[in-house]
C-alpha cells in the first residue's frame, strides 16, 4: 500500500503539528476574564475555556492539571502563557513547569503578584504578542499518514447519522488505520446496546474484556442516579430525528468504527498507546468528549451530525459531516462535507469515507474548517466530583 | 410509492426516506417489494412498522434489539417513543 501524505509541521519532539496555535490557559475560573482579554487582543492566540482548577476535589484538579498540560505541549500548540490568580488550588508554577518539558515556549503570569487584572491584560497580551510573531516561523513539509491521530465524534444525531455520515465515517476510519494512523472513538454512555459491536471488534480477550467493564461502569454511573437516559442518551434533538432509544442511536454509533480491530481502551484524555483504533472512555457531551480527545494528541477530529452541530475546539480543527440533506442545505457554513448522497443512492458509504479521508489530510495540510471560519473554540474538561 | 429503508433482513421496522403522509404506498429501498401502506404520517427518518409486532415484543434495527414494544403496533404503524421504550436506559423496568 502507497503512504499518504499531507504537509504538516514537524515538532523537536518527533511529533507533528497541523496548526500553530497560540494558547491561553487561566488556571482557575477566576483568571478566566483576564485570560480571555489577552486571547481577544492578540490576533493569532486562542483562549482555552478553563473554568475549573479550584474547589474540586484533588483528584478532579490533578486530572484537569493534566490535561491542560497536554494541551500546552499538543503538537499543535507552539506557545502557551498560563494565567493564574495566585490563591487556587490548581498548582499553576507546576502546570507550567510541566508545559516547560515540551519544546515550545511557555509563561506564566499571576494576577495578584502582576498588580490585578489590567496589568496582568497588558503585560500577558505583550507575552503572546511575541509567541504569535514567532508562530509564522514554521515551514510545513510532506509528512506521512501514520503521524496523524485522528478523533471520531458524533453530535446532534438523527436517524441519518446510523445510515450515513455514521458508516462513511467507519470507511474513513478504516483507510487512517490502513495507513498506520492512531485512530480514537468514543462516547461510552452513546454505545450502550452496541456492546456486541465492540466486542466483536476487540483485537484481543482483554480488549473485549476492557471495554465490557467500562460500558458496565458508565451504566452503572449513570443509573445511580436514578434517572431513565431518554432525554439525555437520546437527547430531545435525536428523538425528533427519530432516534428512539439509546440502543438504536449506539448501534448508528458504533458504525463510525468501521470494520478495523480495536487494539485499546484508553481513560478520558490519555495517549493512544498503539497504531491503529482504539477506544476513549468519554461521556457523549460533545464539548467534553472532543475536548478530551484533543487532550490525547488529536491533531484532526471527524464529526458527523444530523441535527447540525456547529462546535469546534481552540486548537484542532474539526471536520463536519452530515448525512441529512435538510441540514446540509439549512447550515451550509457550518458543515464541511454532504454525506446523504448516501441515502439519494447517488454516492456509496465507501465513495463518501474516501471523500472524507481526502478532506482529512487537505485539512491537516492548512484547509481551514468550516467550525474554525465560524469561530468555535469549546472547551470543557471532564469533572467527576463534587464542587466545594 | 415511497421508499422506506430496512437496514438489515431482520428488521421489523424501516426508516422513512421522505416525510410520508397517511395512507402512502411503500417499497423498500432495496427494491423489494412489501405490500405495506402508512397507516398514519411518518416523519422524515422515523421508524414504520415493517411486520405486527405486540407489547412487549423486541423492535428490530440493525438487524438487533433496539427496545420493547409498549403497546401493540400493527403494519404500517410509526414506531417511536410513544409505543417503544429502551431496555438499556431505563432505571425503572
């Protein structure tokens, strides 16, 4: 088989790069505005919502540490200033220090130690300022394939997701492995009644294994509170595009898969270990889930839709499929590939997952996403615990 | 005739392919032909009953259980959250 390539930045650390981002990270919710500002200034940076790191439990804070941390050193980030107030919980000198051991350029700043907030915006926009006039220096060059990681995400589903944009999805995801690429699909609580899917496709008795337990332990999570899913797993919008229950949306779901072996199963946020396709345990919320996909190295994340959901993330530009041509038509702007040639008959599952696969690498090369025209940068990082 | 899509042989519902009003005629998309007419109007997506299926029956798509039936569903029939309920989501069974 041929290498396929796309024209990436290749990062000191052997990783590769698809954009050049500039990051702002508040540690904590109350440096959250003045973080914002610098973002908002500074041409060329982008804000990560964090609006945690104090209050919580230590186990959700370290998790959290983590992750933003992640993001500091993402392949896609190539300078991070960290704002703090100075009196939270989150350890923002350690934070840093962690960016630190990566190879790009990391600051810090301390709302209380800078003199409040309009100092700390003036001195952190000067910081970026200089980060972003250092970004234009990367020269993007031919990389292959295998060094993408690639995130499979659904949101806004209807009943065309499982026909459509869902299976194309799996031939996309089939041709990334084949190519040696680290694929991630996730969404737990969206797969409960598609557990023999994944099983069938585990590539090993302990994968299988694995991902019983964690489909086991997020329905058991979730019953505790008493509550029936339908409202959440399917939420209103599935059901008005004639998603019934969650074991019909799972079984569209599991489709975006594909055909190839599951060869892991990670917890929220964490690296894949292995080539080929593995499994996040994330929640359906689509924020959360894409979020911690790009927290594991995604540089790129497919997602399809049947409502139409617009979302997109501060530092991975995120592909949008839909299979409904009502939404394709209603919000154009917001999608960047028309999967219900499908349902017309006019194009196969195949033909529409080729298409995206082509669409994946351009976009790894520079083609800006429909999600990053518009602006969308969310960002939301899972919490478990309670809040003091 | 409208086409309906039966994702897989052992089905016993059809996803709609357009909104289909009452008392519409339908084919399968794979061609085969299934005799059936809607007996009220499936909306764009929805499910239609492909066979009878009684309370407390299996609802299959994708060729799997997709919930029981919570009341009797006859040919023709939209099958949806009103006359289909999760096992697996429900904490009260």
């Amino acid at each position: 088989m041929s290498s396929d390539t796309f024209r990436g930045y290749r990062r000191p650390d052997g990783s590769v790069g698809v954009r050049n981002h500039v990051v702002v990270i508040p540690s904590c919710g109350c440096a959250l505005h003045a973080a914002a500002q610098i973002a908002a200034r500074v041409a060329g940076s982008v804000l990560l919502g964090y609006d945690e790191g104090c209050g919580a439990t230590q186990h959700d804070i370290d998790l959290g540490a983590t992750w933003l941390a992640q993001y500091g050193r993402h392949p896609n980030v190539v300078g991070t200033l960290v704002v703090s107030l100075g009196c939270e919980t989150l350890d923002a000198a350690d934070l840093t220090r962690r960016i630190a051991q990566g190879w790009a350029p990391v600051e810090l700043l301390v709302i209380q130690q800078e003199g409040g907030t309009r100092r700390t915006i003036e001195r952190g926009a000067e910081i970026v300022r200089g980060m972003v006039a250092g970004a234009g220096g990367y020269r993007a060059e031919p990389c292959p394939a295998s060094a993408l990681t690639v995130g499979l995400e659904c949101g806004g589903s209807d009943a065309t997701s499982g026909m459509a944009a869902n299976p194309a999805m799996g031939a996309f995801s089939d041709l990334l492995v084949a190519q040696g690429a680290r694929v991630i699909l996730a969404e737990t609580s969206e797969l409960l009644g598609a557990d023999h899917i994944l099983t069938g496709h585990a590539a090993t008795p302990q994968v299988a294994c694995r991902l019983t337990e964690t489909l086991e332990a997020c329905e058991a999570f979730y019953k505790a509170t008493g509550e029936d899913f339908m409202g959440k797993q399917p939420a209103p919008g599935n059901v008005m595009g004639g998603i019934s229950t969650v074991e019909e949306k799972a079984l569209g779901d599991a489709l975006k898969g594909g055909s190839s072996p599951i060869v892991d199963v990670l917890e929220y946020g964490q690296a894949p270990r292995l080539p080929g396709l593995s499994f996040m345990d994330t929640p359906g919320n689509d924020p959360l889930s894409v979020s911690g996909l790009v927290a594991a190295g995604c540089q790129v994340v497919a997602f399809t839709t049947g409502r139409g959901n617009p979302m997109g993330n501060p530092i991975a530009p995120v592909i949008k499929l839909t299979g409904n041509a009502g939404t394709f038509a209603r919000m154009g702007a917001d999608m960047d590939l028309d999967a219900s040639p499908i349902i017309s008959g006019e194009a196969s599952i195949a033909q529409v997952g080729r298409r995206l696969y082509d669409l994946c690498l351009e976009v790894a090369s520079g083609r800006i996403t429909a999600a990053e025209a518009t602006g969308h940068h969310e960002f939301k990082l899972l919490r478990q615990g309670v809040v003091f | 005739m409208a086409k309906v899509l039966r994702i897989h042989p052992d089905d016993n519902v059809a996803m709609a392919l357009s909104d289909l009003p009452a008392g519409t005629p339908l084919e399968l998309a794979d061609g085969g032909a299934c005799g059936l007419v809607t007996r009220e109007a499936i909306p764009f997506g929805h499910k239609v009953a492909l066979a009878p299926i009684r309370a407390g029956e299996s609802v299959i798509k994708y060729g799997t259980c997709i919930g029981l039936a919570t009341a009797d569903i006859a040919l023709g029939q939209h099958v949806h959250v009103h006359n289909l309920r999760s096992i697996r989501g429900s904490v009260k069974r």
